[in-house]
C-alpha cells in the first residue's frame, strides 16, 4: 500500500499511512452495512409514499414519401432519403399543439398544452422510417386512451400538414398497468450507497481527528523519538497467565506475601517444638 506526502504549512513532510485507515474501514464494515441498508429502507419507503408512479402507452408508425406510391416495384435512394427526411419532420409536428391539443378534446381530457408536451415524447430509430410515440401518464387509462386517440387522428392530419407524406401505423397502443417509474430498486440502491459513503466519511474523518497514542509506533511516527522502554500493562497481563495477574494485579501482591510470611512463621515455629522434644 502506497503512502501519501502531504506537505505541513511548516514545510514539514507528514506520511499518511492508508493501510491502517482501511483496516478502521473493514473494523465498522458490521456499521458501514447497517447504516446503508437503514438508508435504502428509508428511500424505498420514501418512493413508495412519496413519489407518484407513472405509465407509459406508445405505438409506432411508418413514416412514407408519398410520391413513392406511383411505381410500387421498387424504391430508389432518393424515395427512400426524401422519407427519412420527413421522418424529423414528423417528429416535431406530432409534438405541435393541433395534434396533441384536438386528441385531448376528443377525449375530454382537460389539460393545458404545456402539460400535454411534458407527457408526449418521440423517437426515430436511426436510419429508419420508423417513428414511436410515447405518452406518460399517473393514470394507466388516460395514458392508453391519449395515445390511442393521437394513433387515430394523427395520420389525417399529418397528411395535411406535411404535404407529399404518409403516416401508416404498425403497433397500435396497448394497455397496461405495468408501472413505468420509479423504479423502488433503484430509489433503494441509491440510498444504500449514499448512506454507505457518508458513514464511510464519518469513519475516516473521526481517525484522523483522533489524536490519541495508542502504541509505541504511533509515538516513533508522529514525533521521530527512539523508543527506549515500554511500561507493560498490568491488566494485558491476566489475559496472559493467570498466575502473573494473581500476583502483580492491585491487592494481590500484599495478600500474596502475607500468606508466605505466615506460612514461614508456622514452619519455624514448628521446627522448634521438634528440637524440645
């Protein structure tokens, strides 16, 4: 693992050592994934109550030149350019106020033409004559009959519009309750991440804040000073040997030698009983 120099204001060079911050990551992992599948229940349960779902209704049409009609055995390169050309053409006028506008009425849907455009939307695929249009709705039925009803007048009014064309559908709309957005899998993932990396943060910058010593080698890297002797730790100690902590830990060295001294006395006390005898 490589070391970062990051230079002091006293122009002191200070090593960052990166190998002991991930250990501290993988020490919170436990925390890192509690925090983040907290947070991705939260938007997931955020998404449910708060965003609206929507649906989507489309259908796709041919978009053709009609001057291509007076010789039905083959289409030439200038048939067929002239028919893509109108195709952009297309585009933008299925999105124009006469079009959305007279499909809503038809419909009785009562809605501003900003909001129609915000539901409308197309696309050409490249290279083709074919267009597909798309209507998002929070409701599933007003997003079928919308898109159906713009399918039906469309073609006519195009005709009109865009002279020398032809508006033929191939799919027509088809109803469905499938939920086109949010998606709750998504919302949840994001929110599993972002939690993950502000914990992440937070983990990282209490380290670095944490200028405690904690051994020997944080005192030979944070002040260049040999180690001459290191004090042992008592407590460590028990964990060690059981004996070693029962006569060094606090209290039990006295009760230890008090015990030996009486056990001296009576020894000798008893030696002397002997040499009477």
């Amino acid at each position: 693992m490589k070391k970062n120099n990051v230079k002091t204001t006293d122009n002191v060079e200070m090593e960052i050592n990166l190998i002991p911050v991930l250990k501290e990551l993988l020490r919170r992992l436990w925390l890192i994934v509690l925090v983040g599948l907290l947070v991705g229940a939260a938007s997931f349960v955020g998404a449910k109550i708060f965003v609206k779902p929507t649906y989507r209704c489309a259908f796709t049409a041919y978009i053709n030149n009609k001057q291509t009609q007076k010789n039905t055995d083959y289409l030439s390169v200038s048939d067929v350019n002239a028919s893509t050309q109108i195709v952009r053409t297309y585009k933008t006028t299925l999105m124009s106020a006469r079009i959305l506008t007279t499909a809503a009425k038809a419909i009785d849907m009562d809605a501003s033409y900003e909001a129609l455009q915000d539901m409308v939307s197309t696309e050409v695929e490249d290279e083709t004559q074919i267009i597909t249009l798309y209507v998002v709705s929070t409701s599933p039925k007003t997003a079928y009959e919308f898109a159906k009803e713009i399918a039906s007048t469309a073609p006519a009014q195009m005709a009109n519009i865009v002279e020398g064309s032809s508006m033929k559908i191939i799919d027509y709309p088809q109803y469905t309750e499938k939920r086109y957005k949010p998606s709750y899998t998504r919302y949840a993932l994001i929110g599993f991440i972002i939690g993950a990396l502000l914990i992440s943060a937070w983990v990282i910058v209490r380290y670095f804040l944490d200028d405690t010593v904690k051994n020997e080698n944080d005192l030979e890297s944070r002040f260049s000073l040999p180690i001459l002797g290191v004090i042992p730790d008592v407590n460590r100690a028990g964990s060690i040997g059981s004996d070693y902590y029962n006569y060094y830990s606090y209290g039990h060295k006295k009760d230890h030698d008090e015990e030996h001294d009486e056990k001296q006395n009576s020894e000798e006390g008893e030696g002397l009983n002997d040499e009477k005898k």
